[in-house]
C-alpha cells in the first residue's frame, strides 16, 4: 500500500487514514522517525497508561508511574530494579 501526504508550513503532516485503520493508529500515539540505509523507517508506538504497565508486571512491590512513564516514552526496558521508588 502506498500513500502520500503533503508537508505543511509547519513541517506537519497527516497520518493517511487507511494506514491509521490497518494498523490501529490513535490520537497520542508516537511516530518514531528512523533514518537507515533504506531511507526513513517509521514506527508506531502505542500510547500505554500507567495502569496497562502495573497491570503486567508480577509480584507485591511499589513503583514510581512518573518514571515508569518516562523509561516507556524513552523505549527503555521495564524491569523491577530500575523502577523502585
């Protein structure tokens, strides 16, 4: 499948809507913009709540969900030692 957008003055653009369908593309979602041999490589990465991140992990423990939220912006690996308040 292939779409074009165009850029406007500000350097925005619009997310095709038969791209935003297939792969289930919402407001808050992040477009990771990687440069390759091949040209630009574009990744979608789901927004996640705080609740969708504890809901996953496993054991009785604290966690601090402003650094949660920051390690996922950044696409750090989660893990227990690094997110204990």
């Amino acid at each position: 499948m292939i779409s074009t957008t165009k850029i406007s003055k500000a350097f925005q653009t619009v997310v095709p809507s038969e791209f935003r369908k297939k792969y289930d593309i919402h407001p808050n979602d992040i477009i990771e913009w990687v440069d390759s041999e091949d040209g630009i490589k574009i990744n979608i990465r789901k927004k996640i709540t705080d609740e969708d991140i504890a809901g996953s992990l496993t054991g009785d423990f604290s966690y601090d969900s402003v650094k949660l939220k920051k390690m996922h912006n950044k696409g750090l690996e989660i893990n227990k030692k690094k997110f204990r308040k």
